[in-house]
C-alpha cells in the first residue's frame, strides 16, 4: 500500500515474568521508508531505552 514508507515498524523486547510485572528491556523504531521491502532484511539494531508505552497483556 501507498502508506506503508511512511509507516514506523516498533519493536519492544519486554521481560516476562509470571508472577510480577513484566519489565521492559528496550525498544527500537524503524521508519519502513528506509527498508527494501522486495527483499529479506537480515541486520541486527542496536536498542534504545524503553519508552512509555503500553504494557503487553
């Protein structure tokens, strides 16, 4: 779709614990502008610091 480069892919990586609040470990943002999506992408990102954001469920 037409949108889709001006879309923001957000990865969160959160630690799940069972019987406590999960805790998140970091996050990144990457604008799909910047991605060949004919391709696979194979890269590694560093992540940033947590933002505020939802907690997963």
């Amino acid at each position: 779709p037409a949108e889709l480069p001006k879309a923001t892919l957000k990865v969160q990586l959160w630690d799940f614990k069972r019987f406590s609040e999960h805790e998140p470990l970091g996050e990144l943002q990457l604008p799909l502008g910047t991605v060949d999506l004919q391709h696979v992408l194979e890269s590694w990102y560093q992540l940033g610091p947590p933002g505020t954001t939802e907690r997963p469920t």
